[in-house]
C-alpha cells in the first residue's frame, strides 16, 4: 500500500512538473504561422463576425501560451485581439513601440505590398508580462490582415 502511494506521488509530480515546464514555453515561428492559417480556415468556415469573437476571446481555441490572433483591416483599425480585447474597435495606424518605431504605419505598408510578412517591433509578453522583441507573422486575405507573433528570447 506505501509503495502503491509513493508511486502516485512520484507520478503526479512528474506530471505536475512536465505542465508546469509546457505552461512555460515559448511558441516557435511555425506555430505562429500555422496559427494564422487556422485562423483565416475559421474565418472562411464561420464568417468574420464568429471568426473574430473567436479570436478574441482570451480562453479560446485561437490563444495558446504566448501565441495570440490579431485581425485589423487594411487602415490598421484592430478587428480582433486575443490578448487586449480593449483594442478592437480601435484605430491603430499612430502606435508605436517602446523605441518610437512606428510599426504599425510599418505594417499597413508590408501588408499593402506583400501578401505574407514578418515583421519586428516590442511588444508586452502576456506570459512574462515584460516588453520583448517580438516577430509577428502576417497575412493579407482580402482587405483583412491576420497576425500572430513570437517573442524572441
């Protein structure tokens, strides 16, 4: 019976230790990317109004540690954020990162010649919560620019 109760303990610690440890980590640059691919699958499947409640809903299925959807259109006005639902709604094309890069005038130009891009500026880590150098992918569909960023370590 000891023995039994000690192996319990020593299997929920490991357990406990290896979510604890997957909690922690980063997302990576595919991850990112395929992401953005799942969204913009949702998007065409469930149309933007359920597509972008979804994507900003923080326990949602488009939200996974540091990984987030952000949707806005093409004069950078946020349609959906998966971390700050305070953004939506909001006209976005005058923000700039702790350095004073304009990123997102920066943005609107890369998605306004490109169809895909990554782009680099610093952003607040939600799982750290410290500004980081970020890298978010981006994608254009129509007149929507879907993103999801890495922070670099």
């Amino acid at each position: 019976m000891k023995k039994a109760m000690v192996l319990a303990f020593i299997g929920l610690f490991l357990i406990l230790g290896y979510c604890i440890s997957f909690a922690g980590e980063a997302g990576t640059k595919d991850e990112a990317v395929a992401m953005v691919k799942k969204a913009i699958d949702y998007i065409k499947a469930n149309g933007n109004d359920k597509a972008f409640a979804e994507f900003s809903n923080p326990k949602g299925q488009f939200v996974d540690r540091d990984l987030y959807i952000v949707v806005y259109d093409m004069n950078m006005k946020c349609l959906a954020h998966g971390q700050k639902k305070s953004m939506v709604g909001k006209e976005l094309m005058d923000f700039k990162d702790v350095d004073g890069k304009e990123y997102m005038k920066e943005r609107a130009a890369l998605m306004k010649a490109n169809k895909t891009a990554w782009q680099e500026y610093k952003f607040m880590n939600p799982v750290s919560k410290k500004i980081e150098p970020k890298e978010m992918y981006l994608e254009r569909v129509g007149d929507l620019v879907i993103g999801c960023g890495v922070y670099k370590k």
